[in-house]
C-alpha cells in the first residue's frame, strides 16, 4: 500500500474545488429589496406561467383580498316600525 503525499491535501466537503468559479458572482443582490420589507415566495412553476410579472401576481392577490361590492355597501342597524 502506498502512502498518501502530505503536500497535497484532499478536498474535504466543505472545501470549494477549483473547478467552480465564483469571479463573476454578485454579493447580496436582492439585500435592498428585502430591506424595504419585501418577502420572497416561490411559485409553483403552473402558476408562474399565469403571470408575467411580480405586479401581475400582487394585482391578482389585491383584488381577491378587496373583492369589488355589489348591492347595498352598509345596512342599517335600526329596526323600521310601521
């Protein structure tokens, strides 16, 4: 059995292998917009494909949060007497 070299240690799993390159990477490029308090939500591919854009998804979700009325807006608490 041969013995290992000492010079030239194997990559451990937390070790980054020379075949990956991170020289073009960009550092924390959504931290502004989670700052201003938004929230990341992933779509399931199906849905994705409904909407073409962030808007799109939030004008869908507004309007089924302030559904639009019909008929009288405000009933009154009064009982009518004859």
């Amino acid at each position: 059995m041969k013995k290992r070299s000492k010079s030239v240690a194997e990559p451990g799993p937390d070790d980054i292998l020379p075949e990956y390159d991170f020289s073009k990477g960009e550092r924390n490029r959504y931290s502004e917009r989670f700052k201003a308090g938004g929230i990341a939500v992933v779509l399931d591919p199906d849905v994705a494909e409904r909407f073409p854009s962030a808007r799109a998804v939030n004008e869908a979700l507004r309007s089924m949060m302030n559904p639009p009325r019909t008929g009288p807006t405000k009933r009154s608490s009064r009982r009518r007497t004859a």
